[in-house]
C-alpha cells in the first residue's frame, strides 16, 4: 500500500486530549438563503474573523457569496454570482479567499474556466483552462464540504486532480499527477510531480472519479497533508517530491484499504460505498498548531434516505494530530445532531455546523455552529 520510497512515520497514539464544546454561534438566513453550503471559508482581516459562504439556494453552483462577520455574528457584506454580463461567474462550486482577503478564486468545472474576483464579486480576470498534455483537467474546486480547497504557492495556485482513465494499472500510479497548477501571471496549466500512491495491486477498470482524497496546505510550515478516503495513513509532503507516511488510523474503525466495486454491482454498490466507514476532512488549525481529521463511522441508510445525499444519523470522530503528525487524541461525536461537512477552524477552536436536519433542534432560518476547544483527560 506503500511506496518504497516513502518514509515511514508511524508513532503510538497517546491519547491525553480531548474536543468539548465551550459555546455556539448563530449566524442569520433569510428566505433567499439555503441554510447547507458547499463553500464555506474563515479568514481574517485587520484582526477580525470572517466567514465567507457560498450560497447555493439548493443548487449545485453559489448563486451568490455572503460574508460573515463572526465578531458580531451578521452578514458584513454579499454580492451576487451573476449568470450575464462583463461581471459574470456562473456555475462556481464556491469561492475561495486567497491570500488577500479581498480577491476570491472560483472554479467553473462545465465551462473550464477559473475566475479572479474581488470582494464585491466584481471580476479581475479569467483564466480559460486548457489541457497542457491531452488529458482532461478536474475543475471541482473551491469546496470545503469537500475538503479540497485550492492553495497557492507565490502567483502559483493549485487544485485537485482526478484519474479519468478507463483502465489504471499498478505500475500506472506513479505517472499520475494528483495535482494541476496554474501560474496566476501568464495562465500556464502545468502538472505536479507529485502522483498518486500505488493503492492497487491489480488492474482498475472504468475508474471514473479517481481514488478520493482531501487536503489541507499548512502555509506556516509550507507542508501538504493529503488524507485518503479508504486509507488509514497520511500522506506529507513539502516538495511535492518526497513523500512521508504517518499513523492516521481512527481507535474506532477497523483498519481501511481502498476496496474495488465493479460496474456490476450498481445501485447496491453505490450504497455500499454510502454506508461504509471511511475518512473525510484534515484540516490545519493554525491557532493551535495541530491537526484534525475527521472519520465517518458505518452507518445504515433510512429508509427515505437518497443515497447520494449524506446519512443524517452518522456517528463520526475527530482525530487529533499535534504538528509532528503524532495522534494526541480522538472525541467521538453522535449522529442525528451535526453536519460535520460544514466545519471551520477559528480563533476560538472547532467549529461544527448543528444544521442536520434531524438535530431536534435544527432550525433551517438559522446557521448554528457549535465551538470545541481542547482539554487534557485526566488521568
């Protein structure tokens, strides 16, 4: 499952930390709002906490970006994703800020097209995504729901790629690229040398969607921390070259390896997948200088549940990271009450969306976060 070049970094978990919730944040919606986002982002600005959330209105695509101002728990501002005109960007997963926060990055997968705007929606540029090698370039970016938000690297910015191969063999792994970049100044779409891991050790047919993983980039320490779906282990990087593994395994979930589902499986395979244990966001929490990375326990689908959308009774955990990747510990959450894909990192800790619509509680005219911050077990 893993390379002979990569580096082991496997360490006993010491389970001396642990998440409580030390209070929440109610932010408003309006009727024009839809109260679930696959696009939310905190920054900071002149000492302030903000919360930029793509509005979707029960669409795939934002229709328009609110930002929050956390200190005062309201809108700051929200201007419009408009479909026409000299200012348009339609069909964006999300947006995301960059380094500035007044200049925000959209990805438009259907229209290949990435578009710089600032902070009152008005556009900078656009940038028209060509293949640089024949082979298509994914453009789902800009989510947090997700965890693969795009990062950028000096005028160099970079997303998430797919493998969209038929056929995938073992010794193809290493000669797919996991990343595309784009240089922000002249618009040249180049590969990474960073490819995926060998995951298999037979041959993959009609792999559509690749072998998911999130991530998260630590600017402080300039390190990529790549967390497959259907793999215990982490994946780090600060080269894009040289790879190091760590423990990332869940105390509460047997041990994951990426698992095969043919064609012929279909509608039960898609539900088998759903219902399957398996690993979601890693995120940095610079505040803290640790990491957190969030496992989905197994679970069974209601009766009227769609299995395309999330399980609403799923139990998860968070893992606990401290900044050398060594597991200090692991809170595990109850299902029926959070919608852990809507989740930030701020001053204050970790934050959780309470907007699952089975939460007794949940309330669509409201976004309610609930904050953890980190207290030692006693012994």
């Amino acid at each position: 499952m893993v390379s002979c070049q990569s580096k082991s970094g496997s360490m006993e978990p010491v389970y001396k930390t642990e998440l409580v919730e030390t209070k929440k944040i109610t932010l408003p919606v309006d009727e024009n709002t839809y109260y679930l986002s696959k696009s939310i982002f905190h920054f900071e600005d002149e000492g302030k906490e903000y919360l930029s959330f793509g509005n979707q209105t029960k669409r795939q695509y934002a229709t328009e970006i609110i930002i929050y101002d956390l200190n005062e728990h309201d809108i700051h501002k929200r201007f419009p994703l408009l479909r026409e005109g000299p200012n348009a960007i339609p069909a964006a997963y999300g947006a995301v800020p960059l380094e500035n926060p007044d200049v925000f990055i959209y990805y438009q997968g259907n229209i290949d097209r990435i578009t710089l705007s600032d902070g009152n929606g008005q556009v900078i540029k656009r940038y028209q995504i060509t293949s640089p090698d024949g082979q298509p370039v994914s453009l789902h970016e800009g989510f947090s729901y997700a965890q693969f938000p795009s990062f950028w690297i000096d005028s160099t910015v970079y997303f998430r790629q797919s493998v969209l191969r038929p056929l995938v063999r073992p010794e193809d792994w290493k000669t797919i690229p996991m990343f595309a970049s784009m240089n922000l100044k002249n618009g040249e779409i180049k590969r990474s040398s960073l490819c995926f891991p060998s995951i298999f050790d037979t041959d993959v047919k009609n792999l559509s969607s690749g072998h998911s993983f999130m991530y998260n980039y630590n600017y402080k320490k300039n390190l990529l921390v790549c967390s497959f779906c259907e793999f215990d282990s982490l994946m780090v990087t600060d080269d894009f070259k040289n790879i190091r593994w760590y423990n990332g395994k869940s105390r509460y979930l047997k041990t994951i390896r990426p698992k095969l589902r043919g064609e012929a499986e279909g509608f039960a395979g898609i539900t088998e997948a759903k219902e399957s244990a398996s690993y979601s966001h890693i995120m940095y929490d610079e505040y803290r200088d640790i990491y957190y990375r969030f496992a989905e326990m197994p679970c069974e689908l209601g009766p009227n549940e769609y299995v395309y959308n999330d399980a609403k009774a799923r139990e998860f955990s968070v893992i606990i990271f401290d900044k050398d990747f060594r597991i200090i510990g692991e809170t595990k959450f109850p299902g029926n009450k959070y919608f852990y894909k809507m989740s930030f990192v701020g001053r204050d800790g970790l934050y959780i969306s309470e907007n699952n619509e089975a939460n007794p509680e949940f309330d669509e005219n409201k976004l309610v976060f609930a904050c953890f911050g980190l207290q030692d077990l006693k012994n």
